[in-house]
C-alpha cells in the first residue's frame, strides 16, 4: 500500500495553552498511522523537504514506518502554526520560510521503481491537480485507490470532480468538504448519494464525534458507525488517520464496514493523546478499541499488531 501526502513540522497551540513544539505532522504520517495500526506493507510517499529533522525520521522508522518512499527535495520542509480555538476552529500558518504545500506534494514520478506497482494507494489532501495525477498514475496500475480531497480544492470544482470521481474506488471527505462540494448539507445520507451523483461509486462520510457513515451506489447500501471515542485529547489527524485505517482494513477484507470500524479504531487512538508521536507504537489498546465496536469478544485475537478484522466481526454485522 501507498500513502501519498505531505510531511509537516507542526507548531501547535491549543485552546487550553497546551503547546506542542516543532512536532511530528502531516497528513502522510497520520494516514500512515493510521493503516500501520493494522499493517507492516505500506509505504509513505512524500517529498522531503530541506531541514526535516532528522531526529523525527528517526522515530518514524524505530515504529517500523518504512521511509523508503520519502524524496529529498530542494524546497525547505513544510513547518507550520496549528492553531486550535474554543469553538473547535483551526487554522493553519506557515512560516514565512517554509515550503508550499504544492512543492512538496509527490508526483508520480517520485516514487521509486521497486514501489511502482502497488495493490493499493491512498491519495490525501493536495491541490486537486496533483491529486488527479496521482490517480491516474495509481488506475493504471490496477490499484484500488481512496482519496481525501482538501477543503480547498472542492468549492466551485464539482466540473472536474466529476471527471475524477469515477476513477476513485472510495471517496472520503469531511462533512465540510462535502458540503462545500454540494452547495449545502442536506444531511449525511442524502449528502453521501449527492457525491455518488457526482461520481463517487463508494463514498465515507467522516463525521467527526458524529462518527462514519459509508455508502455504496450500486446497490443504494449505507451502514453508519459512531465515533470510537468520546473525550479526545487532540483530533489532529483524526481524518487522515480514519482514512489510513480504512483502506487497510477493505484491503485485508474487502468488507466495507470491516474498512469502517478499522478507520474509527485508528482515528480514535491518534485522538487519544497529543500530537502523532504518541501513536507511533502499537500495542493492545487497538483490539481493545475494536472488540468494543463490534460488541463482543475478540474471538481468541488478544496480541498486538495485525490482524484481519474480519476474524473478529464474522456474524456480528
């Protein structure tokens, strides 16, 4: 599997004075999180900008994060002010030196040759030419492909998401991007039939402490799940984190709600501490998450590290 993203240095500020400084970020890393919570063969694709610290890298690949898809770029690394407020906003600065998030978004011919053909990729938020590059590259390869779109790349483009839609397996975007997509939020299940119209043959609305819903178009099927977690610490890179969990889990089951409760699982584990780093490790909080949502007992499956959910959900859902 292929994870394509950005790789960010975060400065961030909550609204109770918390501060977390020059910190591990980026949607690549949370989405890789959130699929290596469940799998060893995935591989984040990003370009590296000038003065990443090295001590993250470090940290990264101690986890088991492989690194062989991250690029040396001539741009300086992406660092950036994450700036939450009381109402539950957030806004983004870069600092005045810091690369554009367009110079380091991958291209296709940024990965490597022993990775050009993956079973799988995700493709998360970029500037929407890029992205549609990127999948093209990853539909020519015959690879099941997932894509997050960025809140800004959605209002006023509904022409070229039609255009790219169909070539998406499974479209994952917020409430507000679809939203924004829609001219309007008519609620989550006429909203998610809204995007198949444009396309989107699977579409997963992430809801936030709503939870999921997900929805296929062939045949008009929609299952909802709740949010995995109740008081979170910190919801950077919940989303990414939802959307890496996902694919891991269709991947290891080709069953959608498999796909859903692997995706709450990894986004509540990244939501229950700060920062990314503190999910870099997985240990049994993850089963335990999973046995919860499923309702019942984890079939025998106890030990860290991966396991097919279809194991543990068989006749429940």
């Amino acid at each position: 599997m292929l994870i394509f993203g950005h790789l960010t240095i975060d400065d961030t500020v909550m609204p109770d004075g918390r501060t977390a400084m020059g910190s591990l970020g980026g949607n690549v890393v949370y989405a890789g999180i959130g699929a290596h919570l469940w799998i060893d063969d995935l591989v984040m694709v990003a370009r590296l900008g000038q003065g990443y610290p090295q001590h993250l890298l470090d940290r990264m690949a101690a986890a088991g994060l492989r690194l062989d898809g991250l690029v040396p770029s001539s741009h300086n690394a992406i660092r950036q002010w994450q700036l939450y407020d009381v109402e539950g906003g957030r806004r983004y600065v870069r600092l005045a030196s810091a690369g554009t998030y367009a110079d380091l978004s991958p291209r296709s011919a940024d990965v490597p040759d022993n990775l050009a053909h993956p079973r799988a990729c995700h493709v998360a938020p970029m500037p929407l030419d890029i992205q549609a590059e990127l999948v093209d590259w990853a539909r020519k390869r015959g690879a099941t492909v997932t894509l997050d779109p960025h809140v800004d790349s959605v209002a006023g483009q509904a022409a070229v998401w039609r255009e790219l839609l169909p070539h998406v397996d499974a479209f994952l975007p917020s409430r507000e991007e679809a939203q924004e997509l829609l001219g309007e939020w008519p609620g989550a299940e006429a909203a998610a039939r809204g995007l198949a119209g444009l396309g989107a043959a699977i579409v997963c609305l992430k809801l936030g402490s709503e939870g999921s819903l997900v929805y296929r178009a062939a045949d008009d099927w929609l299952w909802r799940a709740d949010s995995g977690v109740s008081n979170p610490v910190d919801t950077t890179g919940c989303g990414d984190a939802f959307c890496g969990g996902f694919l891991a889990g269709w991947c290891e089951s080709g069953d959608l709600r498999t796909a859903v409760l692997y995706g709450t699982v990894s986004a509540s584990f990244v939501a229950s501490g700060f920062g990314a780093e503190h999910c870099l490790l997985r240990d049994h909080a993850a089963t335990s998450w999973l046995i919860r949502l499923c309702g019942g007992d984890a079939g025998g499956i106890g030990a860290p590290g991966p396991f097919r959910c279809d194991r543990v959900c068989a006749g429940r859902l």
